[in-house]
C-alpha cells in the first residue's frame, strides 16, 4: 500500500516533470528554487515586472516546475544593497537568482561569488557583465534608431526634433540617445535642436519640456525613451503650441491619449518599449539552465511594438495606470534559446 | 543699498538673471511662456519648500526626508478614492491632507517619543510611507478628475492657479513668523531651544505643529502637482528631496535655524526651475548642467550667507 502510493507519487512527479522539459535530455527542476533579486520598484513599469514575474512563477511554483521562486527588492536602488541581497541568497542556497541589477560592473564581485558557489545567475533588463552570468538584453540602440526611422517614414521633408532622454548616467539612457542620434545622422533631413531629461516620468519630462520649449523654433517630432511622452503631449498643449508626432512608449496613459487624439484628429504615431513581462522570460531561461539545457550566454528579448493597428487591442489589455505586457512562457523562452544558438 | 543686504535678494536677482539669458538665446520671444511654466512648476517647490523652511527653522539636525513619501502617499490614496469621477476634487483634496497630517503627526510620534533623530526619524518614516503607496496602488497611475485637472492647469488673472495657491501659502506663512506668537516661538526655539524652554515657550507643542504643518503641506504639493500632471506616479516626489532643501538654503534661510526667509524660497523656487531651463536651451550636457548647478547654488548661498553676517 505505502509502497504503491510511494509509486504512484513518483509517477505524478515525473509527469508534471515531463511537462516542463519538453525533453528528453532535460534533468528535473522540481527541487530547485529561484530567487529574483530586484534593485528598484518605484515606478508602474517595475511593478508590472514584479506582478509578471509573481503570476508566471506563481503558477509555476504551482505546477511543481520549481520549489520556489522568490522576489526580493532593494529598498534604496544600491548596488551595494543588492550585492548583499545576492550574498544572503547565496547563503539561502537558492539554485538560481534572476537578477535586474543597479549597475552593471557593481555586483559583479558578487555575482562571481554566486556563480563560484555554483548558483545560476541570469541578469536581465539591467544586465551584469560578469563573464559567468547569463544576459538577456534589450538592444536599446535599434530602439532608438526606430523611432527615427519612423519619423523619416512619416516625415519626408524632415524638420526639427527634440530629444527626451532617460535618467542621467544610466546605459540604458546612454544606449538609446545613441540611437538616436545614428538614426538622425542617417536621416539627416532631421535635426536635434533641443534635449532635455525626463527621468522616465510623466511629471519630470513635462517640467523639463515646459522649461526648453519657449527657446525652440517649430518642432516637428519628439524622441523619446518611454514613460514620457504624455507629459511632452501636456507641455506642448500647455504652451499653446500645435502637437508634433510624438514617439510613445506603450504607458496606458500615453495610448489612451493617442486613441482620444486619433478620435478626434487622426493622430498617427508608434509606440515601443520593452515589456514588464522579460522578468518572465528571465525566469524560464534560468529554469531550462537548472534543467541542464545549453543556453548561450547572451540573449536579446525583442521589443515591444505597437502600431496604429494594434493600438486598440493593446489599449483594451493593459490596465488602466499599466503598460502594455507580454508574458512570456516556456516555449517563448526556448524560441529565444534556439534563436540565439 | 538696504535691499542688498536682505538674503533674499540673492535668489530674485539669480532668477532673474538665468530668465534673461535663455530669454537673450531667442532675442525676447517666448518670455511670457517661460515665465508661466516657471511659476507653474515653481509652485509645486515653493510649496514643499515653505514647508521645510519651518521645519529647518527648529534647529540643527531638524529636517523632514519624508518629503516625496508623503507627496506620492497622499497624492496616491486621493486619486485613487477619486477615481477620476467628477464632483470628487474636495473629497481628493481632504483625503491628501488628512494623509499628510497624520504623516507628520507619525514623523513627530517618532522623533518625540523614540527619541530618534529628525534625519533618521523621517528616512525611516518614508520608506513605510513609500511602501503603503506602492501597496495601495502597485504604481497605477489613475487620471485625477477633469474638472481638478482643468483648475490644476488653468490660470486665473494671468497667472497658474497654482501659483495663486503657492502664493498664498507664502503670505500666510509670512504673516503667521512675523505677526504671530507661534511664528515668534518657533523662532526663538530654533535660535535656542534651551533658552526658549526656560523663557516658557512650549517647545515640544512648536516642534509638533511644525513637523504636521511640513507634512501637510506635502500632502497639498502631491495632490496638486498629480492632478497638474495627469495622475500620481510612485517616483513622482523623488526630486523635491533635494529641492525643499535647496530653495530653503539658497533662499537665505539659515541652514543652522533660528532664521527663516519667504520670499526667498519664491525667489529660489522660480530660479531652480529656470537654471534647469537655461542650461537646457543652451544645450548643455546632463553632466555639464550637473557641475553648472552645483556651483552657482553654492554661489548664491556663498552670497546670501555674507550678506548676513553685517546687519
């Protein structure tokens, strides 16, 4: 009897273990635990990661993938803190940390010692460069050069452009100014005649627009990095100026204007970022590393895109305050694996 | 040459410089424009910064860090009760206040009865602040009303309704330092609590209502700058950090207390917004604007500090 049960047990494991590795030469990951070390939660693009991330492994933790998928945030975005974070994890003997890390040369003592320890480490978003860790990237410079590429597709004749950049001193703002600016160098129809920082917020991006506008001659299209662009759209309003063609970056707020805008005048523009939902993709390549497939070190996630077409639907399924989202699974994430071998 | 000697005079002539020099890059167009966005945006320093200034007018070591905690914390609950339905904008604006009211009333529960610190006291208190909202809400950013965001950006005899509401908060500030007993008290505590305790001051009630009021003021400066820009974000009080203090200190506030300055945190509150504005036009570099801001703040208050020490 106890020993049926004990059988019976066993094959249920192996089964809902079969389920996941899609495999035959993938070991179980049933035992193993997952932590996600988070540096920053103070903005709805990083709660949205965190809710993905809560729901996939949630669900996951469920189906017995894993043991455990844990998240943990720093509460003063410090790459010192989170090099401790990751130092407790290690002593938790946690089998991976997915980390979206505060810099990407500060936690590289640590995330060494991880690796050495034998844990996983797969870094996304805000990458790591420690050689042992896994990279899931975003190529931020091609974001960039796409907005520009769309402006010269919607403005042959070229004009003025002004620049809302990212926070000061983060790659991420680095990366895709630089895009920008290749893009315009191509286009050179285009010309960059102000640019100001708007911190990735709604309010900062307004101020700083606010304050440059009354010294800039016509301005034909805003570039931006995402998290901006409804506050340009109210400075532009506000300054009794006409609206230009205004690159978005998937906020629920910025799509829910374009769609007022389109209603009302037949406004056009293109809206892209990367979404929340790459913490789940981090997730499932750190599981398919503990299940023993070959994963190439770096990875690249595509961008999420969203056109005059898609707008409507995108609207409908982004909660009101949100961004756009994509949740990746299993099978998304071995698609990126295969990709990149 | 009486009014060179007022430390307040210091944070008008620098605004006013930095306003002419982006306005000489367009040759005199614009000016207007620049000018309203400077009060729109100054109201919302001018407002944590008066805050501040009483708080800082307490002494040494008195500072309220929980500042953007309690912008974002009020600014979040209020929205989020107003569901952007019409008709709420009173209940929005009581709920921030209450809000910010009962986080002052912590902050001071902290410092006067754990005996803690200001600085660690009102750090501490902001993280829990900060984390409520994020509980809340989880980041959502909900529109405010269309009639409260109407009055929040709309104008009123030329000027941003909430620069009247700066305003007026200044002179009532003014008046209640200069006119009344309390203003009188909180100064004399900052000039020297011990001696105001035996000169029968009611010390600890001073520092109470003015770790409330500081809070308070938050509150108000949350609601209104959510409902001006469409909807509270999480990060959206992270530079009035440093801003509430800055307008203080370049206003001619003494940094030691005992010695507060209203029209200075105007005066500072206009020229921080139009430093940033400035350099932008000019093209300067976030790292060429970083180093050019630091050192003409510590010009200014270079300035204003001499000024006081001849009476």
């Amino acid at each position: 009897m106890k020993i049926s049960k004990l059988l019976l047990g066993a094959a249920g494991l192996a089964l809902v273990a079969g389920l996941a590795q899609a495999g035959s030469h993938l070991q179980d990951t049933s035992g193993k635990r997952i932590a996600l070390s988070n540096n920053y939660a103070g903005n709805s693009w990083r709660q949205a990661m965190l809710q993905s991330w809560e729901e996939a492994a949630g669900a996951a933790v469920a189906d017995g993938v894993v043991a455990a998928a844990d998240a943990f945030t720093t509460s003063e975005n410090q790459a010192t803190e989170q090099a401790a974070q990751i130092q407790n994890m290690i002593l938790q003997g946690y089998d991976a940390i997915v980390i979206n890390a505060a810099s990407p040369t500060a936690l590289n003592g640590a995330v060494k010692e991880a690796c050495d320890a034998g844990v996983t480490v797969v870094s996304f978003d805000g990458i790591v460069s420690e050689p042992c860790a896994w990279r899931i990237a975003v190529d931020f410079a091609a974001m960039g050069k796409e907005e520009v590429d769309y402006l010269a597709t919607r403005l042959p004749d070229g004009g003025n452009l002004l620049e809302i950049r990212g926070l000061a001193g983060v790659f991420v703002d680095d990366e895709i100014s630089a895009g920008i600016h290749a893009g315009v160098a191509e286009h050179d129809q285009f010309k960059i005649v102000g640019s100001v920082h708007g911190d990735w917020a709604q309010d900062v991006a307004q101020k700083a627009v606010a304050g440059i506008l009354p010294s800039l001659p016509d301005v034909v299209g805003v570039v931006t990095q995402g998290g901006d662009g409804y506050g340009a759209a109210q400075a532009f309003k506000a300054a009794g100026r006409p609206t230009p063609l205004i690159v978005l970056g998937n906020r629920q707020d910025e799509m829910q204007w374009w769609a007022d805008q389109r209603d009302a005048n037949g406004y056009e523009t293109l809206s892209l970022s990367i979404a929340p939902g790459v913490s789940t993709l981090a997730f499932w390549v750190a599981q398919q590393v503990l299940a023993g497939e070959e994963v190439p070190k770096d990875l690249t996630v595509p961008f999420l895109k969203i056109t005059q077409d898609t707008l409507d639907e995108k609207l409908a399924g982004t909660p009101v305050g949100s961004v756009a989202n994509v949740m990746y699974a299993l099978e998304d994430a071995q698609a990126v694996i295969a990709g990149a071998k | 040459m009486i009014l060179l000697r007022k430390p307040w005079i210091w944070s008008w002539a620098a605004a006013a410089l930095t306003f002419a020099l982006t306005i000489a890059l367009t040759s005199g167009r614009g000016g207007s424009e620049l000018a309203y966005a400077a009060l729109s945006f100054g109201a919302f320093a001018a407002i944590v910064g008066l805050g501040q200034m009483l708080v800082i007018t307490l002494g040494p070591g008195n500072v309220d860090l929980s500042i953007p905690a309690t912008m974002t914390l009020s600014a979040t609950l209020a929205l989020k009760v107003m569901a952007s339905e019409p008709g709420t904008a009173f209940l929005g604006l009581v709920i921030a206040l209450a809000v910010g009211f009962g986080a002052g009333l912590a902050n001071f529960a902290l410092i006067f009865l754990l005996r803690l610190p200001p600085i660690i006291a009102t750090l501490a208190a902001s993280l829990i602040y900060q984390s409520l909202a994020i509980w809340s809400n989880r980041g959502l950013r909900i529109k405010p009303p269309e009639p409260l965001a109407d009055f929040a950006t709309g104008r009123f005899l030329g000027l941003p309704n909430v620069a009247w509401v700066g305003l007026t908060l200044a002179v009532a500030v003014w008046i209640i330092l200069e006119r009344s007993v309390w203003g009188r008290w909180l100064l004399a505590t900052g000039q020297n609590m011990r001696a105001a305790r035996l000169a029968g001051v009611p010390v600890e009630r001073v520092r109470a209502t003015t770790y409330v009021t500081v809070a308070t003021f938050a509150g108000l400066a949350g609601y209104l700058l959510a409902s001006f820009s469409g909807g509270a974000a999480l990060n959206m009080g992270a530079e009035y950090l440093l801003m509430s203090i800055a307008v203080v200190v370049i206003g001619g506030s003494s940094i030691a207390g005992g010695d507060s300055n209203v029209p200075g945190v105007w005066g500072a509150a206009l020229f921080m917004f139009l430093v940033v504005s400035m350099l932008n036009s000019y093209g300067a570099g976030a790292g060429v604007r970083n180093v050019l801001t630091g050192t003409i703040v510590i010009a200014i208050v270079i300035a204003a500090s001499t000024r006081r020490l001849r009476p």
